[in-house]
C-alpha cells in the first residue's frame, strides 16, 4: 500500500487523523507538503517495515512530527534509488521537526543525494531520537540570520542502542563493507550570520559492549554557539566538531575504551585513517587530527572528559582577530589514553589532567601571554593556569611554548613519568616542573628572562635536563657572592626524597646572566653543570647526603659558582 498525502492546512490535516493517520503495514510512503503558517503534520507509521516519509512546510509555526516504530525505516529518503527530492525540509521561523525511529536499521534524512534535513530561518528546533541497532542519521542542516538570542536554532540528535551492532550498512549503498559502527551520524551543520547563538547536542550510547558509533562531521558557523558530544561505550569515533566565530564553547565526553580511534575501511564519504597516535607525544602535535574539536576564533572554550582507556583525542584553537583569550580544560580517566592540543593567539589557557598509567600528553602553544596566572615558575610548587597534571605512573607530557610571557606548570605524581617543556624564542616566560617518584624531565629554555623551576621528589631515581641558550633567565637581582651563599631560591631546582638514590642534574648554559640553584637531598647525587660561553652567570649547588658529586666548568667573565655538600 502507498498512501502519498498533500496538506495545504490544518483542515486537511484534520481530516487525515480522523481517519486514524497511517496505519500498520509495510513499505509505507507518507509525502507530505504544507504550504502557510501554523500548520501540523503528524506521520505514524507504527510496527511497520521499511515505511517512509518525507515532508516539506514553508512558513512559520509549523510543527512536524514522524514516529516509526519497526525496522528499516526512512525518514527523509525517498525509496526509490536517484530521487534527489526526498527530504525533510522546513522553511521558516519557529518551526519544529521531532523524528522518533526505535526498532534498528532505521535512517532519518539519507547521507546521500536522496536526502536532507533542512530548517532555514530562526528558532527552528529538531529533535531526533533513534532506540535500535545500526541506525543512521545523515545530513542535518539549520541556517539562520536572528540577532537575538532568543530566537537561536536548536538540534538533538539522541541514538541509543540496548544491545551491541557489528557493521552497519552503508545509508547510500546498503553494503556492510563501508563503515564499522552501531550509531552513525554523518554531517550536521549550523550556521547563523546574525547573533543568536545556535545550540546542539548529540549523544550515542551503546550496550554493554557497544562498538563503534560514529559522529562524521559537526560545523557550527556563526558566534557564541554551544556544541556538546556524548559518546559511551567502546571504538566510537568523532571525524571532527568544528566551531568557527567568537564566544563558542565546545564539550566532549567520552565514556568506555578504545574511543576516538575507530577504523574506517572505505568510507563511502571521504578517507579516514584508523588509528594515528600512539604518542611521542601525541604525534608532535601540529597537525593534531584523531578524533578532533577544533575552535576557530576568539574568546572560544573547550572542554575534553574521557572516562575509560585507550582514548585518542585532539583539541586545535586559533585565534582570528588576535585577542585570543581560548581556553581548554581536559580531564582523562584510564590507561593508555593519549590527548594533544594545539592554541595558537594571545592569553589562551590550557589546563589539562591524566589519571591511570601510561598516558600521554602534547601541548603545543604559539603566542603571548598564554596560560597567565598566579603560579610563578620558580617555585616549582602548584600551578593555578596553564597546569598539566599526571597521575599515574609511566606518563609522558610534552609541553612547547613559543611566544612571551606565557606561565605553564607540568605535575606528575606516580613514578616513571616523562616530562618535557620547551621554551622556543621568547622572553619573560615562567615555567615549572614538580614530579613525585622516579621521574625523567627535559626543560630547554631560547630566549631570555624567564622563569625556570623544578622539584623532583619521592622515591625512587630523578633525572633532569636544563638547557639555556638566553641571557637573564631567572634573573632576580638575588644570588651572587659564591651564588648568594647558598641560600638558594633563583632559578631553583630541586631533587629530595625518602631513599632517593642516583638523582642527576645536568645544567646547558648558552650566553649571560643566568642564575640557577640546584639542592639534592639523597645519595649518590649528581650535578654537571657547563657554562659554555657568556658573562656573569651564577650557580649555587647544595647537595645533603653520602656518594654525592658536583661537577662545574664555566667560562667567561664574572661568573661564580658556590657549592656545598
């Protein structure tokens, strides 16, 4: 049976409900065009398969609303193969489209040409929610022009599956060899050119072992739009969220194991690797990819939590206008979970916490005045903005910073964690290391008058290396006459602990007016320090305990050395 439907008014569709809308059956078509204002559309296509809908309303106040509630349906996707005018489309202020699909296999709005969700104009809302396995939905789009917050666009997308898919065939070719997944959700796209800010959230869930849900691509064009995705279960992947304009802010959960790196063999809509990273760290960052939010603008926010392990994850910020001020904040619970993050403006802030063992983590971060803060380098104590932080053990974080003024602290507790902190080219910088138990750190430092600090402690053998190539870094004033006498504080490094044995400093120095101070409280300690070339550079070494060596070779004008064991 194939009932097509044309509703000019509410009248008519008076008359269809009373005579009891669509009823129960198979491979259904309900076509429905409503032409004016304040009209209602309502499809029902209960317990069938492979039943089918499509709509158009052009005008204001219409509502739409399309329940199927059996396996294989469409909602947005003419039936027949090459139709390119099957779509859900509404054109108009303050409508709404609700589409509910529960029995699986189900596709609101094909990916292909046969179908789009359309709303254009402002305070339209969709709603779509899917309860079955493998179902789909396609292309999404709202575009609007609205000034006034009040009259923003809206979208939901709810996928949610009771029991565990495998493949899910392709929405265009029906072949399962296409992508690897349970939920797909292929483009959704919102763009306003006025000011109101725009709103989704797309939420998958899977069962028990649920695998492999699919978010392609998300775009938000416009300013102070809100973005917020939720995956749970294991293998979902995230193509990309990406926000362009000022004011957006952006969040991502991810819940389960082995997310943001789902594999697609031949994806019918473009390539997509399977699995990049696997640290060094985070891939050297740049380019970032893997599952990936990135914020194009200013005055942008991000927000990253990842529940699980063997998460993959990538956050890129970049400013436009140059004011800058983004900011990330990330928190991953788990093993094995690798996150990399790029900002690229002024005044942006990265603050970002790992849980678990053998997690790793890359900061990339080019500008001035980034990750500004009450927490100053030297005290090598708790950071308040720009803080990276490990728990765990067998960590790695990497943090760049090129640019000035930036303040950025790395935390690791746990043992056997990796830091480095690399300073390239700018000045006034403030940067600190603090581990607890058995750490390895790098801090190389081109530029002058930073701040440079690093404590060490806990049990078990610390390790760190310091090159300089500047002049004025950590320069106070304080230190001189045999590095201040050995009270310490400048440029401090610090290795103590309970039964640390085998500590090593090794200090670089390129140029003039440096001033460190390294303490060691263990045994069999060990400080190399080379000044190679420069003037009026100072060190003050205070090692506590039995076996300990300090070693020291400077070269120049005006340098001076204290050392006490």
């Amino acid at each position: 049976m194939k009932l097509k439907i044309a509703l000019i008014s509410a009248t008519a569709l008076g008359m269809l409900m009373a005579t009891g809308a669509v009823y129960a059956g198979d491979s259904n078509t309900a076509i429905v065009d409503q032409n004016s204002s304040d009209n209602t559309a309502a499809v029902d296509q209960g317990g069938s398969t492979l039943g089918t809908t499509i709509f158009t309303q052009t005008g204001d106040d219409n509502d739409a609303t399309v329940t199927q509630t059996g396996t294989g349906n469409n909602a947005g996707t003419h039936p027949n193969v090459g139709d390119t005018y099957g779509v859900m489309y509404q054109h108009g202020d303050h409508n709404s489209i609700t589409i509910l699909q529960t029995g699986g296999d189900s596709i609101a709005s094909s990916a292909g040409s046969g179908g789009n969700l359309l709303q254009l104009s402002n305070h339209n809302t969709a709603n779509i929610t899917q309860r079955g396995s493998a179902d789909v939905v396609g292309n999404v789009v709202q575009t609007g022009n609205a000034l006034s917050s009040s009259l923003k666009n809206s979208l939901t997308i709810d996928q949610e599956n009771a029991a565990d898919g495998a493949y899910n065939p392709s929405p265009v070719t029906g072949s399962s060899d296409y992508h690897y997944g349970d939920q797909w959700i292929d483009s959704v796209q919102q763009t306003n050119t006025g000011t109101a800010a725009n709103t989704l959230a797309l939420n998958q869930t899977g069962g028990v072992f649920g695998a492999g849900d699919m978010i392609w691509s998300v775009v938000q064009n416009g300013s102070g739009n809100n973005g917020t995705v939720t995956e749970a279960g294991r293998l979902n992947f995230l193509g990309s969220l990406s926000q362009i304009g000022a004011g957006n802010t952006a969040s991502v959960t991810l819940s389960g194991t082995g997310n943001g790196q789902g594999y697609q063999p031949v994806p019918p809509w473009g390539p997509m690797a399977g699995r990049p990273f696997t640290s060094a760290v985070a891939l050297g960052v740049p380019g970032v990819v893997q599952a990936t939010l990135s914020q194009t603008g200013d005055g942008d926010y991000a927000s990253y939590y990842a529940n699980g392990s063997d998460n993959l994850f990538g956050i890129t910020q970049t400013s436009v206008a140059g004011t800058g001020h983004n900011s990330v904040i990330g928190t991953a619970t788990g093993d094995t979970n690798e996150a990399a993050v790029s900002q690229n403006g002024v005044g942006n802030v990265t603050d970002f916490s790992q849980g678990g063992n053998s997690n790793a983590l890359g900061v990339s971060i080019i500008g001035d005045d980034n990750g500004v803060g009450g927490f100053r380098g030297a005290s090598a104590g708790v950071a308040t903005n720009g803080a990276i932080n490990q728990s765990g053990g067998t960590n790695v974080a990497s943090v760049s910073i090129t640019g000035n003024d930036a303040n950025y602290g790395v935390t690791q507790t746990g043992g056997g964690n990796n830091a480095t902190l690399s300073l390239k080219g700018g000045n006034n910088n403030n940067v600190a290391v603090n581990q607890a138990g058995g750490d390895t750190a790098s801090i190389d430092v081109t530029g002058g008058q930073n701040v440079v600090g690093a404590k060490q402690w806990g049990v078990g053998s610390n390790s760190l290396e310091v090159t300089i190539v500047g002049s004025l870094n950590n320069w106070s004033g304080s230190l001189n006459g045999s590095a201040g006498d050995l009270g310490l504080t400048a440029g401090s490094i610090s290795q103590q602990s309970t039964g640390s044995l085998n500590n090593d400093v090794n200090l670089d120095i390129e140029t003039s007016s440096n001033l460190f101070a390294v303490e060691q409280n263990g045994q069999n300690d060990k400080v190399t320090g080379t000044v190679t070339t420069g003037n009026g550079n100072q060190a003050a070494v205070v090692q506590i305990g039995s076996g300990n060596t300090a070693t020291f070779s400077q070269s120049g004008d005006g340098n001076n050395v204290g050392i006490a064991q």
